[in-house]
C-alpha cells in the first residue's frame, strides 16, 4: 500500500478547502501573500511551507493551522 506522504496530505487539504470555497489558486495566493507557483508546489507536496505560510493561508481559507496540519496526521501512527 502507498500512503501519501504528510507533505501530499497537507497540499491535499489546502487544495481541497480552497476548491471548497470556490477560490482559483490565483486568488488564494494572493490572499495569502504567496506566489502562486508557491501555492501549486505546496499543493503538489513538493514544497515544505513554513509556518508563517501555513498561517497566511489558514486565515486566507477561514480556517487554523491546526485544521492544516490535522492531514498531515497518521491514524497508524502513535502520537
């Protein structure tokens, strides 16, 4: 079995929520003061973000880091 890696899960759930609130890349990078080659790598899983840009778009979706970094977590894994 191949599990995405908490890099993928992450850009996975940015992608996700940003689909959910009917916002292009485009506009969530600019919301959240990003490139938006930024956004597609961070998206993609190619890019580790720093917590200043997990922040901006946090706020930017309407939602906490913590609900950002909750994809990142493996169920099999203990704490």
């Amino acid at each position: 079995m191949n599990t995405p890696s908490p890099l993928r899960k992450l850009g996975g759930r940015i992608r996700a929520l940003r689909t959910a609130a009917g916002l292009a890349p485009a506009r969530l990078a600019a919301a959240a003061m990003i490139e938006e080659d930024t956004l597609a790598a961070i998206e993609a899983g190619r890019c580790d973000p720093d917590f200043r840009t997990l922040a901006r778009l946090a706020g930017a979706l309407g939602v906490s880091v913590g609900a950002l970094l909750s994809a990142m977590e493996d169920p099999d894994q203990p704490p």
